[in-house]
C-alpha cells in the first residue's frame, strides 16, 4: 500500500515513476523475501530531487491521533478529515471533544 501511496504522490507531482515488484509477495517462500519488496522507481534522472523531496515530506509529516467532533451531526471523526464520515459536512469549524480540551 505505501508504495501505491509514494507512486500517488510522485504522480501527483507531476512525476513519471513506476512500481516495482508489486504482485510479486505471492512468491515468498519461493523467492528470497528482499525481491518480493515493491520499489517505487522515477523513471527521470532529473525528477529524482524532486522525488526525495515529495518522499521525504510524506515520510516526515506529523502524524494526526486526536479526533474532531462534527458541527453538524455531532459525530467524532479523525481530526486529519476534512469532511464528516457520517453525514459529509466540512469539519473546517469542527471542535475538539469535551475530553480532550
């Protein structure tokens, strides 16, 4: 799955990458574990800063735990959401549960 997201990313970016090895899990235990490995390569030599640049700010972005109460129906959503899981309201205004004020 990460390497779906770091090829989503790089695309995103607008660079050209390909993925690596990415049915290639079924064969462990046939193959040596190190080549069922999924790689994200960019096929551009010159996207390649770019490309650490986007990887490393995916890799080094904080990671979200709280949760946010919906405005509109009063439900707890992930705080990293945008809109509501329950009734897809913008969670722009949402507040903080009681809890964690």
């Amino acid at each position: 799955m990460e390497a779906q997201i770091m090829f989503d990313l790089l695309g995103h970016a607008g660079i050209k990458a390909k993925i690596f090895n990415e049915n290639a899990q079924g064969g462990l235990g046939e193959i040596p574990f190190t080549h069922a490995y999924p790689e994200v390569w960019v096929m551009n030599d010159s996207d390649i800063e770019r490309g650490r640049t986007v990887v490393s700010s995916y890799e080094n972005a904080p990671i979200e735990t709280g949760v946010s109460v919906c405005g509109s129906c009063g439900e707890e959503n992930p705080r990293n959401f945008q809109l509501c899981w329950n009734c897809g309201a913008g969670l722009e205004n949402a507040s903080l549960p009681d809890s964690a004020q």
